[in-house]
C-alpha cells in the first residue's frame, strides 16, 4: 500500500514544520537525553500544565528538548495570527503558551502584556456594541479586568528576569496609561530608577509622577540627589583622563541642564528662599 502524500496537503506548512521538528526530537531522544539534563539544569523551567493543556498530555520536556525557542516562536507567529483576527481567548491562551515554553526573550513579556492591556480591552468593547453603547463605566471595568491580568502576566515574568527595569517599566505604563493610578506607576518607576541600567529618562519621569501628584517637595529631593549623578560636560580648563570623559551622546540622553531646571521651578513652587537652593 502507497503512502498517499497528497494527504498531507490540508495540513499548514507551519504545522507540518512543527510536526517534523517534534517527531525529530523524539527520534534523537535516546541521544540528546544526557546532554540536555545539563543544559536543562542552567535554564529557565518549562511549565508543563500550560503545555500539556494546549498541546496535549503526550508532550513533555525531553521532547521539546532544544526546539522549544522554534517552538516558541512558532507559536508566537500563531499568536500574531489570532490577534490579527481580534480573538481575545485565543490570542491569550497562546501568549501564555509561549512564554511557558521559552521565557526568556522579554519581548515575549512585554509585546503579550501590551495586547492583554492596550489591544484587548478594545475589542471587548467592540464585541460589545461599541464604544458609542457601552456606558464608561462598563469600559473603565473592562480597562481593569484587562490591566489586572497584564500585570499579573508581567510579575509572572520576575521569576525569569528579577529585577528586570523592562518589567517594572511596563507594569509602571499599565498604571500610568490604562488605569490612570499616578501613585502605583510612580512607584513601579521609582523601583526601575533604582537599577544601575536604568535609561537617565526613567529618573526624570519618576520625578514628574511626584509632581503631578503634589508631591514637589519629595521630587525635590529626589532631583537633588539625582543630579550630581548625571554625565556633564568636562568644564572649560579642568583635564579630566579620556578614560572618564562621558561621550556625547551619554551627556545628551542624561539631559543634566533639563534637571537643573526642573529643581529650579520646584524650588519657586516652594518658595525656598535663595540661600536655601540647590547649589550644583
């Protein structure tokens, strides 16, 4: 009996692919088993409940083996797919999928939680009647259903990138931009200001948080204690090593002048007197 290889073409090329590279991995199994307990031990765990639920009881680790970042971004391109199609149940089960079987690209992390809390709450809007029908107060519970569960997708994200200023950034957005709640973005910025890697713009906007809440006399001190830290320009006459010279570009994105200012309108919304400023 002839194998009938027109059989095949319903199947997707990408499923086909898929299949191939899974049933390669058990193939090699017997070989890639040993090696792959020592690569597994320095990696991030898979998460087998989100895996067996979508893909089947029959997958396991040692399957995926070295393939779970083809798997997942096989997946991921699927991801795309459903959300192209605005298919809120499907685009979320599979964002979660991906990450359980590779989380560690952060774009995985934050693109998810971006179309968890931006995209979806549109849609559910929409499937609704619109946002002409339903009332704002339906749209800002919606707003919060979605927020919630980005934000607990992004802590999800620390136990594979701790202290990660992405993570806390995007957690700080989702307060700032969907649920308008000042004081948590404020304090999500303030934790990512905090790391040593932290672009100089995260500082300036924690301090304007505080600001906008009323709270100067804290983004005072803040700015205060920020500034003296910023990458200036080797004054006129002084020599200063190359080694310790900051290049151009970090002087501009550190935006020392900027900072200055700011502490200058705070301390006459103030009113600290002369003697009392800040001296550079």
């Amino acid at each position: 009996m002839k194998f009938n290889l027109l059989a095949l073409r319903p199947l997707r090329a990408g499923t086909v692919v898929l299949a191939t590279l899974l049933i390669a991995g058990w193939a090699m199994r017997p070989l890639e088993d040993p090696a792959w307990q020592a690569v597994r031990a320095g990696q991030p765990a898979l998460k087998l409940d989100s895996l067996q639920g979508a893909l089947g009881q029959g997958v396991t680790v040692g399957l995926l083996g070295g393939f779970r970042a083809i798997a997942a971004d096989f997946f991921w391109i699927k991801t795309n797919s459903v959300w192209s199609d605005y298919d809120l149940p499907a685009t979320q089960t599979l964002i979660k999928l991906v990450t359980a079987i590779d989380p560690r690209p952060l774009y995985f992390w934050q693109n998810g939680a971006r179309m968890i809390a931006y995209d979806m709450p549109n849609w559910r809007v929409a499937e609704a009647g619109g946002y002409d029908v339903v009332s704002t107060a339906m749209q800002q519970q919606i707003e919060h259903e979605q927020s919630a569960v980005a934000i607990k997708y992004l802590n999800e994200a620390f136990g594979y990138h701790p202290d990660s200023v992405q993570i806390y950034l995007e957690i700080g957005n989702v307060y700032l931009n969907r649920l308008k709640d000042l004081n948590s973005a404020a304090e999500y910025y303030h934790k990512a200001a905090l790391r040593s890697d932290a672009p100089y713009f995260v500082a300036r906007i924690y301090a304007e948080l505080l600001r906008r809440q009323g709270r100067n006399a804290e983004a005072y001190d803040w700015l205060k204690k920020l500034y003296p830290t910023l990458p200036k320009p080797t004054p006129p006459g002084l020599v200063q090593p190359a080694k310790n010279q900051p290049s151009a570009l970090e002087i501009e994105m550190a935006m020392a002048p900027v900072v200055l200012g700011r502490i200058r309108e705070i301390e006459k919304e103030l009113k600290i007197p002369e003697y009392q400023r800040f001296k550079p």
